[in-house]
C-alpha cells in the first residue's frame, strides 16, 4: 500500500515490477554516456576496430561529420585507440550505419602527427555542425593494435557487389591477431 493523501492505493507487482525497470534503463543509459572529453570509439563495425567515430564533449558521445574527412584525421583516431597507422582506410556517409543524437564535429583538419582527434584543427566549434545523420565519418584500423583474448576481426575488409563485408576473419591469442 502506498499513501497518497488520506486514502490508500493497492500497487499491483507489475506496476511496481514496471516502474523498477523505468528507473534501471535510466541509471544504465546515464552511466553508459559517461566519458572523458576528447575520447573517440568507433560505433557499429564488426569490432573496436571499425565503425563510425564518435567523440566525447562534456562526458557525452557525440559523431563527426564526413565534411573533408581525410586519411589523416582516420589515422589520428587509430593511433588514438591504440591501433597500426598503417593501411588505415577512411569511411564516408555513414558507412556503418546512420547515427542519432549529438554531432560534435565537422570538418576536421589533422595533419596526421596528432595523438588526439580533439587535438586536429576543425572548422566551426564543438557542436556546430552541417551535416545529417547520413554523414558521419568513419574508419577501419585493419592492422596492428593491442586486443584482447578471444576477440574476432575481420582483415583485409572490403565490401562486396552483394553489400556484405568480407575479408579473413582473424582472432586475437596471445594479445597477437593470427
């Protein structure tokens, strides 16, 4: 029973099985936006290895944008995550499927000796930004990086006139893909 003003109201379990639930999808949606500012990762690959970039502002996730995405700015975000430099390859128009919510960045100028992304030249401020959903930047870091036992990747990726992604499929033993 739950006191509301004089009179008593009966809560069934599922309402209250219901509400527990509404609390627990809040507090796990606020603790997986938290992050440190100038954090990038890579959303939607196959692995830590690949996606669209996202990049943390004031402890949210947010996109970059394609606008002049080049070979640099890709090989800054696969330094940044620990990753080889090296055969970096740079996706365009949301290659890993459309995002939503922040877009933090656009038009990003790396000039490849950069440690962080946050660090690169960007045309317009944090958060001012033209482009859609349908515009976000991407990367593949398909060699070298640490990894961890028993993670999977796909190498040498490319996509196929059918749509689908194919390459050799390596797994990480020993902190070593093979």
């Amino acid at each position: 029973l739950i006191s509301v003003g004089v009179t008593y109201k009966m809560v069934t379990t599922a309402a209250l099985f219901t509400c527990l639930l509404a609390i627990l999808a809040i507090l796990t949606s606020t603790a997986e936006s938290q992050c440190t500012h100038g954090d990038v990762q890579l959303v939607g690959g196959s692995g830590s290895y690949e996606g669209n970039v996202q990049i943390c502002n004031k402890g949210v996730w947010g996109w970059v944008c394609d606008n002049s995405w080049s070979f640099n700015d890709a090989r800054v975000v696969c330094r940044q995550l620990g990753f080889s430099t090296t055969n970096v390859y740079r996706k365009y128009s949301s290659f890993y499927g459309y995002g939503n919510g922040t877009i933090w960045l656009d038009h990003m100028y790396c000039d490849g000796s950069e440690s962080k992304l946050i660090e690169c030249s960007h045309a317009y401020g944090i958060g001012v930004t033209y482009c859609g959903y349908g515009e976000m930047a991407g990367v593949f870091c398909p060699f070298g990086g640490g990894c961890t036992a028993d993670d999977i990747r796909l190498a040498n990726f490319y996509t196929s006139s059918y749509g689908r992604s194919e390459g050799r499929v390596e797994v990480c033993h020993n902190n070593e893909w093979g």
